[in-house]
C-alpha cells in the first residue's frame, strides 16, 4: 500500500466498531475482531504526543523535528488552501512499535477481479477487513484462502477516523517526502470532509482526487524545482503500475465471464499473471531499474491484490475531471461529490460520469 508508493490505505472500521460493539455484546461471532480493533485504537490514542510540545522539546531528534514541522506546514496548507476540516487532527504523534499501524485483508473469489466486502454496524460495508496485528491479519487471510479465495495482506501507514477522533501522524509516515506527507495528510482529512456508507469505491476515489490535486497545489508554492520534478517522476512511475494492474485485471475479467470452463480458466490465470510480472521488469527498465514495486510482486499475484488496486483508483478519473468542471474550485468540488454521493449506489457513477463531461 503506501509502502510500494501507490495508495493510502484508508482503514476506517475500527473506530466505529467501537460503536457498534454496544450492538454485539452477547450476539456476534465475530467479537474477537471488534476486541482487537477497539483495544487497537485506545492504545493508539493512549500513545498520542502533541506535536507543539515535541517541537519545544529541543532533546527530540532533528530529523523527527524537521518531519513535525512539514506536518504543521501541510497541515495549515489543508484548512486554508484546500478547505480540509479544521480540527485537533495531525496535531499529535504516535511513535510505533512496527512497520504498519494496521494491516488490511482483501479477498476476491478464484474467477472474480471484485472484492468481498464486510459489514459492519454504523460503519457498514466495506471492501476490506482490518487488523492492528500482522500475525492477526494473516490468520484470517489464511482461513479465506482455504475457502477458496484470493487473498493480499497489505500494511496501512496512516487511516482516517473521519473526525470522530482526533487523528494522529504516525511514525510510519516520517519517512516520506514532504510531497508525499502532503498527500498522506490530504487523502485523510478528505475522508473527513465527505465518507458515503457501504462505497469504498466512491470514497477512495474522491479522497485520492483530493491528495492528488492537493499536493499539486501544494508544489507550486511550498516545493522547490527538484522536489516537484522529484514528485512528478513518482507519480508517473505510478500511473505505470496502474496501467498495468487495470489491463491485466481487464483480461482477467474477460476471461471469468467467458464460457471457459474451470480448468481452462486456470490455466489462463496463470498465464495472465506471468504476462503481468513480465511486463513489470519491462517496465522497471524503462524507469532505469527503479525498484519500488518489488514488494508488491514479490509475494504472488492474485484477483485480490490487482483489485485492491481497482478499489481506490477506478473513480480518480472522474473525480479529476468533475474537479476541472468545477474550475478547480475545492468548496465547489466537494460540494458537488456531496450531491453526487447522496444519489443511490447505483446511480453515482452514471452521474459522475455526466458531471464529470459537464452534462449534468
């Protein structure tokens, strides 16, 4: 996920399942997980620092200083300029004790590129299921696959509590870019600023919009020549790897709705994914041997992982051109994403595609 540099993992369930667990005790199976997902998230506010004070404190690192005050810049940069949520959010630090704060489990059936989703009460459907364990997380990715599904474990450096608390900037994110940190912060605060129940699609891609377009108003005034043309080469190498997720996922459509039978499926699959990872080291050649996308195909291909992908960009396109018809407007944007996002589920996508031409 944000580790091979392409989306943000925007896990959002655990904070409501603390609401939800008042509806379960005594009558859900599956009380372990609401456990773990509310013991996760105390622990993570209990380990809350405020930034002002880490700032003040002049025995803190350099580095981690240098990295609070971009989070304070961008932070003020989101409220002002983009019209993000002002709040207590990205005002703390959590310093981790791993890698991930969360990992996400996504499954898809053997001959299908859609993901199961999850239902949960007052979050209510989502296209993954989260653990703040890895060893957890794999557990249950384990159990699926022996049931026959695809499935892809992948590590969340930051998620979104949609203001019901106030979200913290994880350690997990100190590493990147002041670009990329804009991005991380942008993509989060826009779950805040619009989240539609029971869609991911629909809020992934609008939250991305955000980040993408945010952080591209960020470099033109915060962001040095090389920084920007530092940005525009990860964000081209990005557009890469999602071209060609979305064509071998294509072909893999094509072939589960085909007469096909099983067997023959099977053997296409894989073929399908060996075309895939071929194509990959093509494609690192042509970045000069850039490696940022080994970890993700270092571990197998699967419906699971190429849909994961699908989940958080398939909307962009769209929402990108609704922000272009909006004359680059933010209030404007999200005001319109709102109208779009209150329809029925099935009619949002028909109507971002209108908006988005300049027909609705």
């Amino acid at each position: 996920m944000r580790s091979d540099g392409y989306t943000t993992a925007a896990s959002r369930w655990h904070f409501l399942l603390m609401a939800g667990m008042a509806f379960c005790l005594g009558a859900c199976s599956t009380l372990g997980y609401y456990a773990q997902s509310v013991s996760g998230q105390l622990d993570v506010l209990q380990r809350r620092q405020s930034i002002t004070q880490l700032l003040q404190d002049e025995t803190q690192p350099s580095e981690l200083r240098d990295r609070l005050e971009a989070v304070v810049r961008i932070r003020r940069f989101a409220t002002t300029a983009l019209e993000l949520p002002d709040n207590d959010s990205y005002t703390s630090y959590v310093l981790l004790d791993r890698r991930y704060v969360v990992w996400n489990v996504f499954a898809a059936p053997e001959f299908s590129v859609q993901l199961r989703e999850w239902c949960f009460p007052v979050a209510g459907c989502v296209r993954y299921r989260g653990y703040f364990r890895e060893s957890a997380a794999h557990d249950y990715a384990s159990g699926l696959a022996a049931a026959g599904f695809d499935t892809y474990v992948g590590g969340v450096v930051a998620y979104s509590t949609l203001g019901w608390f106030d979200d913290p900037v994880f350690s997990s994110l100190t590493g990147l870019s002041d670009a990329r940190l804009a991005g991380v912060i942008f993509h989060e605060l826009a779950h805040q600023q619009l989240y539609i129940a029971d869609d991911t699609t629909f809020n992934e891609g609008f939250a991305m919009t955000v980040e993408l377009e945010g952080v591209a108003a960020w470099l033109k005034s915060n962001a040095t020549a090389a920084e920007a043309a530092e940005y525009a080469l990860f964000l081209a190498r990005q557009e890469d790897f999602v071209a060609l997720v979305r064509r071998t996922r294509d072909q893999l459509q094509t072939l589960y709705e085909s007469d096909a039978t099983s067997d023959e499926k099977r053997r296409q699959k894989i073929r399908l994914f060996a075309a895939m990872g071929s194509s990959y080291v093509t494609l690192k050649r042509s970045w000069g041997g850039y490696d940022g996308y080994d970890a993700w195909f270092a571990d197998g291909l699967n419906n699971a992982k190429l849909a994961a992908v699908g989940a958080y960009r398939d909307y962009v396109p769209w929402f990108r051109q609704l922000f272009r018809q909006v004359g680059g407007d933010f209030a404007a944007f999200y005001r319109a994403a709102a109208a779009i996002g209150a329809l029925p589920k099935d009619q949002r996508l028909d109507r971002l595609r209108e908006a988005s031409s300049g027909s609705w």
